[in-house]
C-alpha cells in the first residue's frame, strides 16, 4: 500500500546508501594510510639496519625524508579517522531518520487497514440489522393480520 511517506522513504534510503559506500570509501582511505605508515616504518628500520652496516653510506637525507613522510601519513590518518566518525555519526542520525519515516508509513498503513476493516465491519453491521428489521416485519405482519381476523 502506498503512502505519504514513500517518497521521502525513498530518499532517505537512497541517502542511507549512499553514505554507506562513503564510509567505505573512507575506511578504505584509512586503512590504505595505516598500511602505506606502517611500510615506511618498517622500511625506516631496514634501513637503519643496512646504515649501521656500512658507515660509508649516507641516509641521513633518507631518514629525514622518511620521517616527514610518516608523519605526513599519521596526520592524513588523523584526517582521515576523523572525517569517517563524522560519517558515521551523520550515519546514525540519518538512520534515525530513516527509522521514524519508516515507523510512520507503517502505521499509515496500520490505520489504513483498520479503518478499511472497521468500514467492512460497519456494512455487515448495517446488512445484519437491515435483515433482522425485516424479519421482524415480516414476523409481525401474520401476527397483526391473524389478529384482525379473529376479532371479525
């Protein structure tokens, strides 16, 4: 049965999926920006093992680099985690929204259906009570017509 609601309904679950994949998306992005940091650190560490190996070799440059590059990632990370809870938080209080359209519709569609069954229920009444008057009409008329002719 379709109801008021349906069409925000729609939109609301459009906009529910919609952010489904953005956190998605984002959790991907963060995932991807530990992986890439937890790289660099273990690289950073494999190469401090080949540095103390070999002090002709200069990675003063490369630590530096590494370094900054971690940390660039550990703040796109921080970025990152807090953009997906501010999509998660908008996410709950989406589906919030969702929920109570969804609660509305169904008891749209609850009264609907109780005032179709109350309307059913109201005609049978009307053709029971119409029934029973007439015979009771009928029940009558032999008693009044026997009645008129005993007294004759």
């Amino acid at each position: 049965m379709k109801t008021p609601y349906d069409p925000a309904l729609r939109v609301l679950q459009r906009e529910m999926d919609d952010m489904r994949a953005s956190i998605g998306v984002a959790a991907d992005q963060l995932a991807q920006l530990e992986r890439h940091r937890a790289a660099i650190t273990a690289s950073i560490g494999s190469e401090q093992m080949l540095a103390s190996s070999d002090w002709s070799m200069p990675a003063t440059a490369y630590f530096s680099r590494a370094r900054a590059e971690r940390k660039r990632l550990a703040h796109d990370a921080a970025a990152a985690s807090t953009r997906l809870a501010a999509l998660r938080d908008k996410a709950v209080e989406s589906y919030g929204s969702l929920r109570a359209v969804e609660t509305a519709a169904d008891d749209y569609r609850e009264n609907a259906t109780r005032a179709l069954a109350n309307a059913d229920q109201a005609r049978i009444d009307d053709f029971a009570s119409a029934r029973i008057a007439r015979q009771l009409r009928h029940a009558r008329r032999p008693h009044l017509s026997s009645s008129a002719g005993d007294a004759a």
